[in-house]
C-alpha cells in the first residue's frame, strides 16, 4: 500500500516536471519568434528610412541613409547619398536629391564632364566626392551654390584645365584634393576664391617645379595652407621625389635645361615604305608655358602644306591645357619625302627635337613578301622587308595565365599579422624581348631567331623554367610529383620541346635517385606517362635530342640501383612499363620463366591490385619482407586505374620447355610476352661447383609497344629495313648481371604477343650505339624458332631490348593520320553530281504540274535524290573528320541513314519501273481482243445539239485529245463527253 502511494507520487513529480521543462520551451521559442521579428522589422524601417529619405531618386543602384546630427545645427536630419560605382555618366540632377544632403558620394562612375551649376540648389552640401572618374573638363562655376562644402574630392581623374573661375562660391572650403590629374603646373590666383582652405593635395605624375609654382608656395604659407605629403616633384630631374612644401623659392627657378614630361615621336623608328604608300605622323610634348610651340623639318628645311607632293600638316591641337599634338600626313609617297623627319618643341625656355628616317624604295625592289609564322613561340606577322635587311618583331605577350608552380613554389600567402615591407624602387625598365629574320639579296627569308622570346604554351614555359633551376635533395620530390601529374596527361602534349624538357628533368632525378631512392619511382611513372605521346612527336624528339634513348636509359638505370641487400626482390607496375628485378643462385635454379600480364583494373580494385601476392620465387622463399611494390607507396593514376597495368610474375623452371602463357592467367588478364632464361650452366668439374656460390642479378623490363624506341636513321643494313618495318609486339628487356664468367648461360627465349597484324616478321634487338648514338633495330643474334596464332617465338643468344618487327604497310594499306582535306577530285565531283541532283529535285519541284508523273513517283524520284544528295555531302565533307569522336559518330550516323535511304528509293523505283514494263493489257473473258472504240461524227452531233461545240475545241486546245481524233470522231454518229 505504502509502495503503490509512493510509485503514484513519483509519477505525479514526473508529469508536474515534464510539464514545468515544456512550458520553459514553449516561452523560449515565443521569445525566439519575437526576437526575429523584430530584426525583421528593424530592417525593414531602416529601408524604408532610407527610401523615404530620397523618394525622387531614379537610380535604384544609390542608398540614402539619414543619420542624426552629433551637433548642434538647423538640420535635425543629415542625408548621405551613395552612387558608388554605379556606372553613371554624368552627374544626378539636384532636383532628385533632398535638400537636407550634406554628403553625396559619385566616385567609382564614368562622369566626364562638370557643367555649369551641376549642384546649384544643395545647400547644405558639405561633402562632395568625385574621385577615380574620367573628369576632363570643369567648367566655370560648376559648384556654384555650395557655400557649405567643407571637403572637394577630384582625385583620379584626367583634368588638365583648371582656372579660378571652377571654384566660384567654395568659400567655405577647408580640404580640397586634386591629385592624380594630369596637370603640369598651375596659374597664378588658381584658388583665390578658397579662403578657408586649410589642406590641399596636389601629387601628379607630371608636376614641374620650377619658377611658376613659386606663387603656390608663398601663397600656402602666408595663408596657413598645408600642402600633402604626397605632392612630390616630378621634373626637373634635380628636384625629383622632393616634396613642394619643403622647397625654398630659390629652388623653382626657369634657367634651366627644358625637361618635358612627355614628348615622343610616332613612329619613332626608321620607316622603310615604298612608293605610293601612306604614313602618318604624330608629334606631341606637355604644355609647359604659352610660348611653347611645335614645328616639323624635313632635311632641314621647314615643312609646310604642300598638296603636290601629298603633303598634309594638321593645325596644332592643345588638348586638356597640358598637351600639344601636331600631325602630318604623308600621301602617295615618292622618293621626295625620304629623308630625316624633325618635331621640335620651342619655347622660351629652350628647344627639344626628336626625330626618324623615312627610306622610300621601288615597287620594283627585291623584297621578301609578308609572312606569318607560327610556332612554339607564339605568332609572328613578318611585314615586307627590303632585300639584305634584318627584320624585328617584339615577342608575343603570354596570354595564357600564370605557369603552373612546380617544385613546390607556390605563392606565398597574405598574412594580416605580418609587418608590411615598403614598396621597394622602382626598377630601371628590361630591355624589349624581340625575334629577328633576316631577308636574303634574293628576296627569301632566310636566317630567324626566336630565343629571347618565351614559350607560347603554359606547359613548355613551366617546364623550361624547371630546366633552368638547381635540383637538389629538399625540392626533387615535390618536383617528381609534380611531372607526374602533367605527364599523365601526356597525350596532348604537341611540342617537341615538352617532350625534351622532361627528358632533361628526367635525367637529373635519375642522378639524385643513387642518394634518394624513393624519386625512383617517380622516374618509372613519368617514363611510364611518356609512352602516351604521339608517335611523330617522340620521333621528332629523339631525332633532335635523343630523347626516348635517354628516357629508355634512366629506366635501365633505376632497375639497376632497385636491388641492394634489403630488397633481392623489386617489382615495379605501371601502365606502360613492368620491371622484375631478382637476385637468384644459377647452381640452386636450372632456369626462370616470367609471364608478363596485362590486367585490366578498376578505380576501386587499382589499390589492391598493387598488393597482390607474388608467384614463388626463385628461392623458394614466399615471405613478403624481400618483396618491395612501389605502386603501394603512392595513389595509383587515375589513367592507370581506368585502363590496364603490366605486371611480372616469375617462378622456377623444373624443366627446359618454356611453358605457355596461357597457364599464367587470371580473371581479366592477358599475356603478352614471356621469357625464359635458362641459368645453369653445361656440366662441370665437381670441384668447380663447390666453388660456385655465385649470386646473379636478373633484370627483366617490358614496354607495352615500341614508342621510346623509334628509328630515325636510313640504313638498310638494319633489322627495320629502311623503316619499312616496324615494332608489333611489346619491348622485352634482359640483363643478367653479377655471375662468374661461364657459371650461366648468356642466351634467352621470348615469346611476343603481336598487337599489330603484318608480314614479313624479324627477331631484333635494340642497339644504342648506332647511328651516332641516336640507335636502331639489329638482328645479329636474334631469330624466329616459331610462330602460333599472334605469338610469335624469339631465340637470342645475348641480353639486350628485344622485339618483333614487321611491315604493317602492306596489311594496313590507309595511313595511319589522314590528311585534313581529300583528293581535289573528290570535292570536284561531288560538287557536280550536287548540282545536277538538286537541279533535278526544283524542276520537278517548280514544274510539278506540267510533268505526267504518278504521285507516287514523283515522291519516290524526289527521296531518291535527296538521300543520294546528302550521302554525297556527308562523305565529302567528314569522312576525315577523325579528331573529335563525337563529330567522327555523328557523320557515321548520318552515312549509315543516307546510303540506306539511298539504297531503299532505289529498290522501290527499280521496283515500280519493273511493275509498269511487266503490265499486260487487259483480256476479255472468251479471249477475244477487246472491242473498238466506237466512232460517231462530230457534225451530225453538233448539228443535233447532243455535243456543244465547245466541248471539241476545249479538247482540241487542252491538247488531251488529238486534232485527227477529233476528225475522226466528228465523221461518227454521236459525240461523248470525253473525247478520244
């Protein structure tokens, strides 16, 4: 009872507590609820604040918040308005804007032009902000009304005119900023109407100090004006970088040699044109003071107007009260206009001249012919050039982005915290990169040069920029992963120079892997990548630089350091390379077999397939310490994932027969070599075999196809036969390394799976030293012991590259890489038989009507033509199109439904043309001929009125019946409705 009292209250606590937690939940999320709500209604008044602040602003990109007034004043609300970079073109009516605005913010905007009164009716302005537009012209009095403006900010823009009369009714002015302009020097009296300016910044990459800014500095300091620090002098050279303020009057003096900030001369080059040409010429220097003036010579003597000769001179233009430009044109050149063409700039300060030759030649001249070049430099227009002259062209910009950073040198990142160096000087501009080509007395173009220009391609800059750098122990690893990654994709490489680069880089990881034997398996994937290159460019590369040769070595070469005492077993896998490499007794093991597989593998078996357990080694020993996989230590490509790897398994012969590859495979894999290598030497002395305790290094290396072994030489005397035949099996290489001379046997048998169908096959080695290095195919040594199905057998007495060649021309009798365009006849005649077709299928379009034709043959004529037309095109223009697979499939689609639509209309007319010629008349019953038409006359019916005679004449006209039938059936008795 007292159990069943207690077990009653603790529930009743339970509920009264659960039902306390729910009502505190309850009341937070009430609070939650208001809490966002007033949020939202916070915003909505401050937007609605602001909109209502401006209700006539058109532009919907301008905000206008209102702020209280911090002092005391007669505006109980201060309106900002911000346009900030909303691409306006001139400035807002004051009429848009309320009268309350002390701040209005244009910067950021494409204004070029202040009118007169642009801001009359604001007041109560205080700030205006009209800096980084493209202001080139203030009129007078385009603040007028702005008696409150306290900060005027011009900065960045292209004003070169200012006057006095700009700051009309800018009394109240206390901050004004004009740097950044294009200004050179300033009038006396310029800010006579600021009589409250207190700050004024004046910094312009072209302002003179001399005598006529002195003015401005005894005016700054008799009216306790502070000049920026950031207005420096520009010019003269003596008082460059020195700030204005801090200038004695003594300093701005005008003796001096007259220095321009700008004056150039366009072209400045010599001109060499020819006879009839027209060229144009462009003079122009700052405007320093009103007695500057530019006039032309020519030879000498001064240049005037002269319409005889085609010559033209334009009115000196001053252009934004800083810049005087003068031009002449010169039309239809002749040999008077040669000579040395002089701009001189006067003033009565001084004089500066610059000046160009102009070189007339004869049409009839020797002259090499504009050009365009293009190659792994860029693009190069070669303009016409005069016989025995040196043309010159600048380098073509890099258009292509930043090179991609490899061995590790990426760009440092921003770091707030960290204490910011000053800008360092300027430096002294680098000479202009330019390409020169030289043409001949003959008029050819002749030598070229096109070193001081960069690469065109991103890829070849970032790997001759490797190339250039030092390699060593901290940065050779980055670097190896690195052109892992950019030789994955390695079959779009199209230069021979990447391919050379890599090469080079190759080479120097090779030499560091002796210390660092971990980049030996970044040499094994690149070389591994490298077989994706085209065929034509690796024959380029190894016939300018030996690079597949030198690429075949580094491999040789790293499965030469892969065996040391800790690992008697290395095996290497990869997607165009296998290596097994094996340290064996020759008097414990007769012989060793070797099977190399070709398995397929999936993105999510590629991990495991890495790992999978040997075949029984040589010495019998299955432990997996000896064992060392390099593909386990990195992520497997993403290529060699979705495609196949190469792999070795070995194990001891227990006979001599070679067994066949066959018994070797798994799931998914395939065969395609094996090779045997007997170990045991002819029987000796037994005192000699108590001695032999001899180790051998086995080294057994295959390369899925022949790419890194092209022939690039002419000999016949070689296994290719004067290039006639070529490899069709993998490469399989040997070595045997380490026995006492005469303990093993030095011979080889390799069975070679063909991956190329051809005839005429030879066993050939590969021999680097022929050809002056660059090497070739021999078969001294090699033979063929037999041949089954795609397998052929190969015997060689040495140890060497090993491969089948064959002559794969007279198999494959298309070229491997058509040609862009067809046979010239080919585009002839199926141009012709388009016309023709198309001609047929409008005339029977347009004269459908006065053709007898069945409708039925009418449709099946014009389907015909049609589809017969459209097979014609489509072959003609993409049968070649074999680069892109989507366009090579849809122009197979496309000929597979026109030739079987041509070939469908063409059964059914041969089928209606056969249905109309096997057409019997119609027999009567007992099998007499059917009965004569009866004839009637035509008179007697016209005379009766059985026939109106209209009927016979609209038979006649039609042409449906013939006249003489008419006759006829007029001499009859009655005359039908239908005549004939």
């Amino acid at each position: 009872m007292v159990s069943s009292c207690h077990t009653n209250l603790e529930r009743h606590n339970l509920k009264g507590t659960f039902f306390f937690w729910s009502l505190i939940l309850q009341r937070q999320q009430t609070n939650m609820q208001l809490l966002s709500l007033l949020c939202v209604m916070v915003a909505f008044w401050k937007s609605c604040l602001t909109n209502r602040s401006c209700p006539d602003l058109i532009i919907d990109s301008c905000h206008c918040p209102a702020e209280r007034s911090k002092q005391l004043s007669r505006l109980p609300v201060r309106i900002k308005v911000v346009c900030d970079d909303v691409e306006l073109m001139d400035t807002l009516q004051p009429s848009f804007l309320p009268n309350q605005t002390v701040a209005l913010i244009l910067s950021n905007n494409k204004i070029s032009l202040l009118r007169n009164g642009s801001f009359y009716g604001l007041a109560a302005l205080e700030k205006l902000d009209l800096r980084n537009n493209l202001i080139s012209t203030v009129e007078p009095g385009a603040f007028r009304g702005l008696v409150a403006l306290k900060k005027l900010d011009l900065s960045n823009n292209r004003i070169g005119c200012l006057s006095a009369e700009m700051f009309l009714d800018l009394g109240a002015l206390s901050k004004l900023n004009l740097s950044g302009n294009i200004f050179s020097t300033l009038t006396v009296g310029l800010f006579s109407h600021l009589a409250a300016l207190k700050v004024l910044h004046l910094a312009s990459e072209t302002l003179y100090c001399d005598c006529q800014l002195e003015w401005l500095l005894l005016w700054a300091r008799a009216n306790a004006v502070r000049l920026g620090n950031d207005t420096v002098c520009r010019y003269p050279t003596h008082l460059h970088g020195l700030q204005l303020r801090h200038l004695r009057e003594q300093q701005l003096r005008c003796d001096g040699a007259l220095e321009l900030p700008l004056f150039q001369l366009i072209p400045s080059q010599r001109q060499l044109v020819f006879r009839g040409d027209r060229l144009p010429l462009q003079c122009t220097a700052s405007y320093l003071e009103p007695s500057a003036q530019l006039h032309w010579s020519h030879n000498g003597r001064a240049v005037a107007t002269h319409e005889e000769r085609a010559i033209y001179l334009e009115d000196t233009l001053l252009h934004d009260c800083c810049l005087l430009t003068s031009e002449i044109f010169l039309s239809n050149i002749d040999v008077g206009v040669a000579g040395v063409w002089e701009c001189q700039v006067i003033s009565s300060r001084g004089n500066r001249s610059r000046q160009m030759e102009i070189v007339v030649v004869e049409t009839s001249a020797t002259y090499c012919a504009a050009d365009r070049m293009s190659n792994n430099k860029g693009d190069f227009r070669w303009p016409k050039t005069l016989a025995g002259i040196l043309a010159f062209l600048p380098c073509a910009p890099s258009t292509f982005g930043s090179a991609p950073h490899l061995a590790g040198h990426a760009p440092a990142r921003h770091n707030p915290h960290r204490q910011q160096r000053p800008p360092p000087q300027r430096a002294a501009p680098r000479p202009e990169k330019k390409a020169w080509r030289r043409c001949d007395r003959a008029g050819r173009w002749a030598e070229e040069d096109y070193t001081q220009c960069p690469y065109a391609s991103e890829l070849t800059r970032a790997l001759h920029e490797n190339t250039q750098m030092t390699i060593n122990g901290s940065n050779a690893r980055p670097l190896g992963q690195q052109l892992v990654v950019l030789t994955s994709r390695a079959a779009l490489f199209t230069d021979v120079m990447d391919v050379i680069f890599v090469t080079h880089l190759v080479e120097r990881l090779t030499r560091l892997a002796e210390k660092h034997r971990d980049l030996g398996g970044y040499v094994w994937d690149i070389a591994s990548n490298m077989m994706l290159v085209e065929e034509h460019v690796l024959w380029m590369a190894q016939n300018e630089a030996r690079a597949c040769t030198r690429i075949v070595q580094c491999v040789e070469r790293i499965a030469d350091m892969a065996l040391t005492t800790d690992h008697q077993v290395v095996s290497k896998v990869s997607a165009n390379i296998a290596l097994e490499a094996i340290s064996v007794r020759p008097a414990s093991s007769p012989g060793l077999s070797c099977v190399v597989i070709q398995q397929a593998v999936s993105p999510s078996s590629s991990s495991s397939s890495s790992s999978a357990p040997h075949a029984p080694r040589p010495n019998g020993n299955r432990r997996r310490q000896h064992s060392q996989r390099d593909v386990g230590d990195r992520d497997p490509d993403p290529e060699e994932a979705a495609g196949s790897l190469l792999s070795i398994q070995c194990h001891v012969l227990n006979g001599s027969s070679l067994p066949p590859p066959a018994n070797q495979l798994g799931k998914n894999s395939v065969a395609v070599a094996s090779i045997h290598v007997p170990l045991a030497a002819p029987p000796v002395s037994s005192a000699v075999q108590s001695v032999d305790n001899s180790t051998c290094n086995l080294q057994f290396i295959v390369f899925r196809n022949g790419k890194l072994f092209p022939c690039t030489g002419n000999s016949s005397n070689l296994a290719d036969d004067g290039k006639r035949r070529s490899v069709s099996t993998p490469v399989a290489f040997t070595k045997l390394d380490g026995c006492i001379l005469g303990t093993a046997v030095q011979s080889v048998t390799i069975n070679l799976r063909h991956f190329a169908l051809g005839v005429d096959p030879t066993a050939a080695y590969w021999d680097f030293d022929l050809l002056d290095g660059h090497g070739g195919w021999r078969a001294e040594g090699c033979h063929i012991t037999g041949s089954a199905g795609n397998t052929t057998t190969i015997h060689c007495t040495h140890h060497n590259n090993f491969a089948v060649l064959m002559d794969l021309k007279k198999v494959l009798s298309f070229p491997p890489y058509p040609g862009e365009f067809l046979h010239p006849v080919v585009y002839a005649c199926t141009a012709v038989m388009l016309l023709c077709l198309f001609a047929s299928i409008i005339t029977y379009i347009v004269h459908h009507s006065a053709i007898r034709i069945s409708r039925k043959g009418w449709h099946v004529l014009l389907n015909f033509c049609f589809h017969t037309a459209l097979t014609f095109a489509v072959f003609a223009g993409g049968i070649n199109r074999i680069k892109y697979p989507i366009i090579c499939q849809a122009v197979g689609v496309a000929l597979h439904y026109s030739t079987l639509s041509t070939m469908l209309w063409l059964g059914v007319t041969a089928r209606n043309i056969y249905t109309q010629v096997t057409k019997k008349p119609p027999q009567s019953q007992d099998g007499a001929p059917p009965p004569a038409r009866s004839r009637q006359p035509l008179l007697r019916a016209v005379s009766t009125g059985l026939c109106p005679q209209g009927c016979v004449h609209r038979a006649v006209s039609t042409g449906l019946c013939p006249q003489g039938c008419v006759h006829r059936a007029a001499s009859g008795a009655t005359c039908h409705r239908h005549p004939c």
